[in-house]
C-alpha cells in the first residue's frame, strides 16, 4: 500500500494553497525559510524541503 503524501497524509500541515504561497514568498528573496516556516507553523528542515522541492514534489 502507498504512503498517503500532501494533504492525505494525517499529520500534514500545509496545503497546495500554502506550498504554492511559501514557495512564491521566498522566491521573491523577501521571506527567509525561517520566517516562512514560523508564519505556516512548521520546522524550519520542513519548510526548506518545501521549498527545495524535497518535500510536496506534486506541486508545481
């Protein structure tokens, strides 16, 4: 059986929305990933594998 990824998944606390949002913010150089990971309510090694794309690959 797969492992249930993204919104699915019983822990997750993003959503697309907020992946798409956390990505655009930082690719603007004006959000640091520790600021973005405080705004979201995630860890900062979870926030950079968001926007890394190591984490949420599904999501353009």
């Amino acid at each position: 059986m797969a492992a249930h990824t993204g919104v699915k998944h019983h822990n997750a606390k993003m959503t697309v929305a907020k992946v798409r949002q956390a990505r655009k913010s930082y690719a603007t150089g004006k959000w640091s990933i520790r600021r973005l990971a405080e705004k979201y309510g995630v860890s900062h090694q979870a926030m950079w594998s968001v926007v890394q794309r190591k984490t949420w690959q599904h999501v353009a």
